[in-house]
C-alpha cells in the first residue's frame, strides 16, 4: 500500500506530508497516494504543489466574492442580510440540534473504551509539552471573540434580562432576554445572563472543534489519509472520496473555514481600532481598518513564513502570558470577592439552565436563540474545519479520552473565568452609575471598562496587542489549514501558498466590512457555517466507526 512506510530511498526523498503511525495502528488498504493529484511547478523560482481542482475552484470563487462585493457592496449587504435572516427563522432548531449531537458524542467517547485509542499509533509520543498544547488550543480558538464579548455580551444579557418581555402587536416576543427574562430581579437577571454568555463559550462550541480534530487526526494519523476533511468521509464514500464527491467536501471546508476566520479578523479589527481612537485619538472609519487589516495580515505573513513550532507557538504563548496577566489585573483590582463567587455561582447557573437554552424547539425566545445562540453555532461550525485541523496536527500522541477532555474542559474552563471576571466588572460599573459602556459600541465596551480602573492607559494598550496578535495567530494557524487542504492532505507544503491564503483572507475580512460592516461579518459566518454542520453530523458517524476498529490502549 503507497501509504505505508518503507526504507527505500524514494520515501525519503519525496514526502507525502503526514507522518507514519507508531505502533499498532489500522491503516486503511488504499491505493492513493498524498499529493498525487497534486500540480508541482516552480515558475519564476517559486516552489508550488497544489490540488488543481481543490485550489482551482476555490480560490476563483473566493476572489471573484472579494471582487463583486467590493465592486457592490450594498447589493452584497442586501444579500448577506436576507441570507442571515432566511437561515435564523427556518434552520435555528437544526444548528441547536446538531450542537447537542456534538456534546453529548464528545462526552460519551470519554467515558468508553474508545477513550484509550491513541492518536498517532499505540506508541506515539506527544508533539508539545501541555503549556504549549493548552496555549495552542485557546489562542487559535477563541481569542479574537473574547476579547469582542468578554464585556458586551454578560452587559447585554443582565440588561435584556432585567428588563423582562415585551411583547408586539402580533403577539410575538420584542425583548431579547435569554428564556423566560428576571424582570426588575438584578440578581436573578445575573445569573441568567452569565448562563446564557457561558453557554455559548463552553461546552458547545469546544465539542464542535473536538468533534472535526478527532475526526481528522484518527484518519490521518492513525488512518494514513491524507489530513484533509475529505477522509472523514471515507467510512460513507470508500475510494470515491478522491474523486470529485471528496473535492467538492474539501471545497465547501475551504469556504467555511476562509468566511469563519474573515468574520473573526473584521471583528479583531474593529476592535483593535476602536482601542486606537479611543487611547491615541486615531482616526476611525473603513481607510483605517483596511490599513490596519493589511499591517496586520503583513506580520502574520512573517509568522506564517517561520512554520508553526517557530511562529504559531511562541505567538501563542506570548499572547497567553498578555491574556493571564490582564485577566488577574481584572480579578485582583476589580470586584474580586464577587468574581471569586460569582465564578462557582454562574458554572451552577449554567447547569441549570442548559437543558433550556439548549432546547432547539418551541422557544419563545426568538430573538435570543436565533439572533445570539443560531449566530454563534454557525460561527463556531465555519471555524471548525480551521480550529479542528489545527488542534489535529498539534494533538498527536494524546489518547481519545486525554485529548476531549483537554479540548472540552480546559478553554471552556477559562472562558467561563474570563467571563466571569469581565462580565462582573463591567454589570457592577453599571449598578455604581456609570454608563460608558453601556452606550459605548460594542468594539469599544472593553476599553471603556478599563478606563474606570487603575493604569487604564496601559491595559488598554495590552488590549489592543492581545487582540492584534490573537488576529496574527488566528490569520497564521488558518492559512496552514487552507493550504493542507489545497495542497491534497500535504501538511509541509511550499510557504508560497501558505502567503497566498493569508492574503486571502485579510482581502475577504476588508471586503466584508467595507460591504456591510459587522452585520455582513456575522452574515457570512451563519451562511458557511449552516452546509458545514451536515459534514460535521456525518463525522459523527465516521468518527465512531474509524476509533472502534483501532488497537486500545491498556
């Protein structure tokens, strides 16, 4: 079989771009070959290997999208509002839904035997020390939306919560309280809305990542497939992934992962230029986010250049060493009885109120479910194929069970501390009478929280590197995703292509927001996301099948 190792010279001299397996592990007996689809070229000096059809197709589509809605951008915004608002009345329940799937699968393969597989063979070793790992995982997942949310969303859901339902003429809920609100109850109204902000930063949007990583690390580390999502599909489709049903998969993952990561670069960067207008007085409006947009797309180039144990790695430890240090800042010089307790008070009051807010029918909560819960669900599957690949690639050598829990508990633990902290602070600024952010924007809520505390001007300034180099690190880690599946499954591709991708992607999130702004950022996010849960359901299935037929370990 062309997958498997051997001595000869020939292995040696061209790579295929996975490791092999070691120890006991069950390839599966293809005829393919990584990369043998592959265009490898080298015009002008330049080195390429590239999947014609894969790349081909996808890069057209995406340049003519940059093309047409910087060319028409209120005919875009049109659409891209239509789109968000067809697929928030009819296909909420389906997103929720398919969520549920995600964790409770997670949940159960930790407790079973399954658990004791190892990712990469019976005897491999892990590529990364935990601090490294854990690092890895929670910057390139989720750092870009802390920073947006961390203040405005606990504030929006006390406040929507405290003032109750309301409801319209046609008799249809106006408010957009979480659940059944706590009208004139602060304290009730605290809870419900620090639930509701930490059900969509725990479990949920952490089994998605897991689900799509475990998927693709087993097939290809333990499998021999190439690291592309296509081979999750090989339990369904056999040798027939190879031709176009598996290209037309790769595809539709390259358009989710490029609108998930542009939705998170254009919120970066709104944020990252409302931290500069309101600390140096820069300019703000769409010339300066485009020039921020490209500076910073310029040094993850430089990041994208160096590889990932170079660049990703010491970016991503970095900005976590940033992200502890504000983040004790808040707790120690803000309420900090009130975070230390509200900590285990809002975990208790997520428990509780999850079986409801993970309810996919009969809610009454529309505009909650549909505007925030639909929006995030879709935003984190569109992420998926982006964080999932890269949590694979660096998460061989952990076992099932090692591997889950890590991903599950550890960033929701964190999110849930940051929430916490930063939601606290900002709803007991609001109870003492100021009202800053409270009518601030939301790029600005953060900031303005900031500046009622000690050193103002220099955690702010904090706060604009941490989400800079969470833009650099999300823009870096997703251009070596694009192009591992560009390339056909090769994980140690030509830079050049790597380059390519993360110019892509900066050019995608400029013409976002020049196209409609945040709206149209959340607009594409829900659009990519909803024919990607389909994939993700079906790896479900493929997931269960490829662990059952490896080797456990004792």
């Amino acid at each position: 079989m062309d997958n498997k190792p051997d001595n000869s010279p020939d292995t040696h001299e061209e790579s295929v771009g996975v490791p092999a397996p070691e120890g006991a592990a069950n390839l599966i007996d293809t005829d393919y070959k990584i990369g043998q689809d592959n265009y490898q070229a080298s015009p002008m000096g330049v080195n390429i290997d590239l999947h014609g059809a894969v790349f081909s197709f996808s890069s057209l589509v995406v340049l003519a999208f940059v093309i047409l809605t910087l060319a028409l951008p209120d005919q875009a915004a049109s659409w891209f509002d239509g789109a968000k608002n067809w697929i928030n009345a009819n296909m909420s329940w389906f997103l929720i839904g398919a969520a549920n799937v995600f964790v409770i699968l997670c949940l159960a393969l930790i407790v079973s035997p399954l658990g004791k597989v190892r990712i990469g063979g019976a005897k491999a070793k892990p590529d990364f020390s935990y601090l490294g790992w854990f690092s890895m995982l929670f910057a390139a997942g989720m750092g870009v939306g802390l920073m947006f949310y961390g203040v405005s969303e606990p504030m929006s859901h006390y406040g929507t919560a405290l003032g109750g339902i309301s409801m319209g003429e046609d008799g249809a809920r106006t408010d957009w309280a979480p659940l059944g609100a706590a009208a004139d109850n602060p304290a009730a109204a605290y809870s419900l809305g620090m639930a509701a902000t930490i059900f969509h930063w725990g479990l949920h949007p952490w089994a998605i990542y897991a689900i799509v990583a475990l998927s693709l690390a087993i097939f290809a580390y333990n499998k021999g497939l190439p690291l592309t999502v296509r081979s999750m599909f090989y339990p369904l489709l056999g040798e027939r992934i190879w031709g176009w049903p598996g290209h037309l998969i790769d595809i539709l993952a390259v358009f989710a992962t490029l609108f998930g990561l542009a939705t998170s670069l254009g919120i970066g960067a709104q944020q990252a230029a409302a931290g500069l207008n309101h600390l140096f007085d820069v300019p703000g409006g769409n010339t300066t986010l485009v020039l921020l947009i490209s500076a910073i797309t310029a040094v993850a180039i430089v990041s994208i250049v160096l590889g990932v144990d170079k660049g990703v790695k010491r970016l991503s430890e970095m900005n976590m060493v940033l992200a502890f240090l504000l983040l004790m800042f808040v707790i120690f010089v803000g309420p900090t009885l009130l975070i230390a307790t509200g900590f285990f008070k809002n975990l208790g009051s997520y428990f509780v109120e999850l079986p409801f807010l993970s309810n996919p029918f009969g809610r009454e909560d529309a505009n909650f479910s549909q505007g925030w819960t639909t929006f995030y669900w879709a935003w984190w599957i569109s992420w998926s194929p982006f964080v999932g690949m890269f949590i694979a690639r660096v998460s061989r050598g952990r076992s099932v069970r090692e591997f889950l829990t890590a991903v599950l508990l550890v960033p929701s633990t964190v999110s849930v501390l940051w929430m916490t902290a930063f939601g606290t602070t900002a709803i007991e600024q609001m109870k003492n009478g100021f009202e800053g952010a409270t009518n601030a924007d939301l790029p600005v809520k953060l900031f303005e929280v900031l500046s009622q505390m000690p050193l103002a001007e220099i955690t702010s300034f904090i706060a604009i590197v941490l989400v800079i180099v969470f833009f650099v690190t999300s823009s870096d880690s997703g251009s070596l995703v694009i192009d591992t599946i560009t390339a056909g499954g090769k994980i140690d591709a030509p830079k050049p292509q790597r380059v390519f991708w993360g110019v892509i992607e900066g050019a995608i999130a400029i013409a976002l927001l020049v196209g409609g702004g945040l709206a149209a950022l959340q607009s594409a996010a829900v659009a990519a996301g909803l024919p990607f849960t389909v994939v993700l359901l079906v790896g479900c299935y493929a997931i269960v099948k490829g662990l059952m037929s490896e080797p456990r370990g004792k």
